[in-house]
C-alpha cells in the first residue's frame, strides 16, 4: 500500500508507554478479554467529534460498552436495500448478536455536524446540497429535526442549533424503532432505549423524557 506512512513517533510513544504501563499491570484482564470475547452491556452511538469522550464520562472500562460513533450521532430508518450501511450494521450486530441491554444515543453541544445541517436548511451551504456531498447526504437524516425546531418558534439562532442537537438524538430515537429487531427487543423488554445531551464545556448530562418531550438533568 504506497500511501500508507510511518505511524507519527509521539503515537509510538503514547503506545509504548502504555505497553509498558497500563497493559503490563493488567495483562492477566486484557488476555481474559481476548480470549472470553465481548459482553457489552450496552451501545453507545455517538458523535465522531474528538471531545465526545464516552468512557470518560461513564468511567468505562474495555469490554463494557460496544461503541459507534458517527458525524452527528445519527441513526438512519431501517433501509434493508442492499447497500452499504455501517450505522446500521453495528445496531444490528449489538442488538441481535451481542444482546445489549441497553442502548444509548449520545448527542452534544456544539456539534459541527449539526451545524453543517442547519447551514444547509437555512441555505448558508450550498455545497452541501450537492448530491456528490457525503456529509450533506448524511445530515439528511436530520431535516426532520429541523422542522421540530422551526415549530419552536425561538427567534434565537443560538438556540435553534441547541435545539437542533437535541431533535438529532429524538430523530435517531425515532428512526431505531423502525428496525423490526429493535422493535422487538424493546416491547419484550429485552432492552431499553434511552437518548442523552451531554454539554462539553459545563459537564451536564441531560437526558430525554419521552413523556414531558423534554430533556432533563441526570
């Protein structure tokens, strides 16, 4: 493979100290890991942003939650058409094969790929409408979200894009329970399904409460 390079030397760094460090006091658990296979208790989708970080927040070890994240924690509807669908294919995989009792959506402040969305409704990214776009075909999933907000009313752009982040985790809740395994599992109480919005810079969590349609703190 011609364009593959070196791995940057403080990425080496970073791995050899943890060899040396966190793997060698726990060696004895990582092999258990390797050779048991994974039982995740619950999935975690999240966003692909870098200050998203899930285990931190849970204090989660390795093996205690199977972990996808994609641009703007999004889940598509349940499309069984033969084509490539990686969001889909690790839900299915956790639900049907792994059998996690929980799962999660996990949506936050300032979500860049949220923002792309909200450009492009607003006409501010015509770029993004083009069809060769993958983000702005991606952050199709979420015009419907955009159209809750609108129905807000709020006047406040600032807000628009808050509430925005928070329909995305509400879309993607919606758009799981199409998938007839989901379906399932949940009214057999098989797992629950819950939605999240963490606020990076104050280190809140709300979560979603379908009754009151409302996001309140954990």
């Amino acid at each position: 493979m011609d364009h593959a390079s070196p791995l940057p030397s403080y990425l080496v760094k970073r791995y050899q100290g943890w060899k040396a460090t966190s793997y060698a006091d726990n060696k004895v658990w990582y092999k258990r890991l390797a050779e048991d296979g994974q039982n995740p208790r619950a999935m975690i989708i999240s966003c692909c942003d870098s200050r998203v970080h899930v285990t931190s927040i849970f204090g989660a070890d390795q093996g205690e939650f199977f972990i996808h994240r994609n641009i703007a924690n999004l889940v598509p509807p349940h499309a069984p058409d033969g084509d490539y669908h990686g969001t889909s294919a690790a839900i299915e995989f956790a639900v049907t094969g792994l059998k996690v009792a929980h799962l999660i959506v996990l949506g936050h402040s300032n979500c860049g790929g949220v923002n792309a969305c909200y450009d492009m409704c607003k006409g501010h990214a015509p770029e993004l409408e083009e069809k060769t776009s993958f983000l702005g075909r991606w952050m199709d999933i979420l015009r419907p979200g955009v159209n809750m907000v609108g129905k807000m009313n709020l006047n406040d752009e600032v807000e628009e894009r808050r509430q925005l982040e928070k329909a995305a985790v509400v879309v993607s809740l919606e758009n799981l329970m199409t998938f007839p395994f989901i379906q399932e599992a949940v009214e057999n109480e098989l797992m629950t399904m819950h939605g999240l919005w963490h606020d990076i810079g104050k280190g809140e969590l709300l979560s979603y409460d379908p009754e009151q349609a409302l996001f309140v703190p954990v």
